[in-house]
C-alpha cells in the first residue's frame, strides 16, 4: 500500500497551505478506488479537505477512515468521517497498572501492549462499496449529497446524464438494488441518526429526511429496518 507520511503537528509542521498541497497530490496519484487509513481524526478531516481539492468523490472513489472517533469533528466533516472508536477505559486501567508498579519499585518490562478498539463507527466518508464505474459513482454521491432534500431517481438520471434503464441495469449490477431503493437507504440511515441524537418528533424528522408526510416514511422505515421508528428509538436511547 502507499503510505503519506508528514507531521502534523508540532513546531515542524509545514504551512497549511503547503501541506494540504502535498496531500492533495499525493491522493490524486492513488489508484482509485481506494480508502486511506488515518492515524487521527484531525488528519482524516485533512484527507478529505484534499479530496476535495482534487476534485475526487468520497467515499465512491476514496474511502476515508480516521481514528479516535471525535464526534463533533467527525460529523463536520463533509462528508461525515468514520472513525475507530478506541477503548480509553481499558488504556487507563493499563496506564494505572504500570503506574501502580512503578511506585511499587517493580519494573513493568518493555513489552508493547495493545488495546484493541471498541468498534468502527461508519459515517458516510467510507459508507460505501468500490465501484470503477464514473457514472454510478456520480450517481451515488448525488444521492447521497440530495436524498434527504427530496431527490428522485429522474433528478439522479438528469446528474449523470445516462438513460433511465442504462442506470437502473448498472445499479443492480455493482449494488444489487435500484436507485429508488438506494435514496430510500440514505434517507433511512438519515432517520436513525436524527432517532439516536436528538428527540425531534416523527414530523420533524421526516422533513429533515426529505419525506413529506411522517406516515409515509414509518411505512418505508420499517421496511427496510424491520422495526417501527419508536421502537428502534427506544432500542437505541439510553
């Protein structure tokens, strides 16, 4: 794998500017598609900024995966960064252990320790499948970026300026779905977000999921998810 390696903090830290220069170029040089691992959040954010630059689709042409799962960051991230949760509960208590042993006058050895991490949270930044065809690339980021402000399949057909079969028969072939179904799962995953963090009502989700009425989007919820909105709420509010 290719490896982009640069401070990125400290007092040897290039400009901004010059760094993001650098990082942008060296992104446009991978064969895509690709994904990139980030040694942080800070730098995941820093990745996609220079996808951006380049003009290069995330996650359709590169997926991007930071770490430390820093949520306001990762959600300001357009789009939203995945990120690996570590587990810092279990990185204190070893700390703690070898602290306690130094006190103790005992020497804690020099074996490395490694803390496996929680889980993944995937955000939209590597939501996705590796797919070497441009159009439905386009496709899906248009989706992505458009089905929860109301975005239809002829609105998706006029983007990409194919035939409404040639899409649909490209779709099923790299997802397995249509690009009705495909609008229906952004909107879906929209819904759980606003579900899980926030106590927005059914209506005002709806709205910001891109359903006019809040029936209509249960009905589909349900669906695809096996489950009413209320009770995947409870399931998942602590």
């Amino acid at each position: 794998c290719a490896m982009y390696e640069s401070p990125w903090h400290g007092r040897h830290v290039p400009e901004w500017d010059e760094d993001q220069e650098r990082l942008a170029e060296w992104v446009h040089s991978l064969t895509m598609p690709a994904g990139i691992m980030c040694c942080n959040d800070v730098r995941g954010q820093q990745v996609l900024d220079a996808c951006h630059r380049v003009h290069i689709a995330v996650p359709e042409e590169i997926a991007v995966v930071g770490v430390d799962n820093e949520k306001v960051l990762c959600k300001l991230c357009d789009p939203p960064l995945s990120s690996v949760a570590p587990n810092p509960e279990r990185i204190g208590y070893e700390a703690a252990e070898l602290l306690d042993q130094l006190i103790s006058g005992k020497s804690p050895g020099s074996e490395e320790r490694l803390i496996p991490p929680l889980y993944v949270v995937t955000r939209q930044s590597s939501d996705t499948l590796g797919i070497d065809d441009t159009d439905v690339a386009s496709a899906l980021r248009f989706i992505r970026e458009n089905a929860c402000v109301g975005a239809t399949v002829e609105d998706v057909v006029r983007h990409v300026a194919i035939s409404r079969s040639q899409l649909e028969r490209r779709f099923r072939k790299y997802l397995n779905h249509s690009p009705h179904t495909e609008i229906r799962i952004v909107q879906v995953k929209r819904v759980k977000e606003l579900l899980m963090d926030t106590d927005l009502s059914l209506s005002a989700i709806a709205r910001q999921a891109g359903y006019v009425h809040s029936e209509y989007m249960s009905v589909v919820f349900k669906r695809l998810t096996g489950q009413t909105p209320g009770e995947f709420r409870r399931g998942n509010v602590s």
